[in-house]
C-alpha cells in the first residue's frame, strides 16, 4: 500500500513541539532534539544497545558478507560485511500503533 500523502516528522517539528510545552526559544528546543540524537548515535557508535522505555530498542547487529544480484541487471555481487541499526518496538508502542 502506497500513501503519497505520509508525514514526515522533522527534527523541526520535534523543536516545535519542544518549545510549546516547555516554554523554551526554539534555538534551546533545537538543541535539545540535536543533544539527544547526539547520544543516541554516540551510544550505538560504541556499540550499546538504546533503549527507551514505552517506545523501542535500537541495537547495532553485524551482517556477513554475502552473495547479491543487482535487480537491474541481475548481475551478481558480492556485498561486503557491515553493521546496521536494527529497531524492536516496545509492546506499549505496538499497541499504540495498533490503535489500542
């Protein structure tokens, strides 16, 4: 299912909501939204696990090397090992996603 109508949620927008609730300049609320991402990405750079309570864990998990194909030309190709940033929703925001 293709949605071309789907809204991105922006740092912007976390700023935003960042200075009406707390009453802070948005340069402060834009800060705050950089700082945190800065430790999360700074966390997982060293290889810790995220985890925030109600909404999710984010890890880093190894991928080997394996064999590929190119879907244009279906060309085969070797794709080199490397690590990647997984995501487990917590149960709370499944449910909320569920609309529950």
């Amino acid at each position: 299912m293709k949605n071309s109508k789907v809204k991105t949620l922006t740092r912007s927008d976390l700023a935003s909501a960042i200075t009406g609730q707390f009453r802070v300049t948005r340069f402060v609320a834009a800060e705050i939204v950089e700082d945190v991402l800065d430790e999360i990405s700074g966390a997982l750079m060293n290889g810790e696990a995220v985890k925030i309570s109600g909404f999710g864990t984010f890890s880093i998990r190894q991928k080997n090397e394996r064999m590929g194909r190119n879907p244009r030309t279906l060309e085969k190709a070797l794709i080199k090992s490397r690590k990647v940033v997984t995501f487990k929703a917590s149960p709370v925001l499944k449910k909320i996603v569920d609309g529950g």
